[in-house]
C-alpha cells in the first residue's frame, strides 16, 4: 500500500493504492489521522484501492469520527464497484459522502 497526500487549492487529498488490510492499516491510520485537522476540506480518492478489510473500514471510521470532531468535511471518490459493494454491505455508504470522480468531490467541497 501506498499513501499519497495531495493538495487542491485548500482541499487535502489523499490517494490509496493497492490494498488497506490489516498489514497496510496501521500505515494509514500514522498517515490520515494526524493530518485531519479543524475546519479541513478533504477528499480520499479510492481509485487505485484494489482490496480493503474490516482493518481498513476500521481506519476509515476512525477518520470519519475525527472529521465529525474538528467541523471538517471528508468525501471519497472514484471507487470501484467491488469497493463501493463493501461500503454497501458494511453500511459505510450512509457514514461517507461518495462522488464518482475526484473532480465531482472538489467542486462539491
């Protein structure tokens, strides 16, 4: 896995590749976290994610409470059908904001 911070005007925008499981997870945890701070604009594009595990979901929901905590705002984007399938059954398409593009996700913040 590979973590990539991205900026956009005042939009951070972090890029997932390859696979968000239990061995990558604590990686992402170290990277997205600290990074969220009050009042941010971010966007996690997923377009490169090919796997994620409840490890993963877990990183993402801890992320989504932190956002809710510091007034800030977070959308994902560009995931594929197998992703966007899992978000459904876990229930974390009613905890995120889900564009279609990463372009979709910034004129929507």
């Amino acid at each position: 896995m590979e973590f990539i911070t991205d900026r956009h005007d005042n939009i951070v925008i972090f890029k997932i590749t390859e696979k968000l499981d239990s061995l990558s997870a604590p990686k992402a945890e170290k990277a997205l976290l600290p990074a969220i701070e009050e009042n941010g604009k971010y966007i996690l594009n997923m377009g490169q994610l090919t796997h994620i595990s409840s490890a993963g979901l877990r990183v993402l929901l801890m992320a989504a409470k932190k956002v809710r905590s510091t007034n800030s705002r977070m959308i994902l984007c560009d995931m594929s059908e197998t992703i966007h399938e899992i978000f459904d059954i876990a229930g974390f398409s009613s905890i995120f904001e889900i564009k279609g593009s990463q372009q979709e996700a910034i004129q929507a913040l």
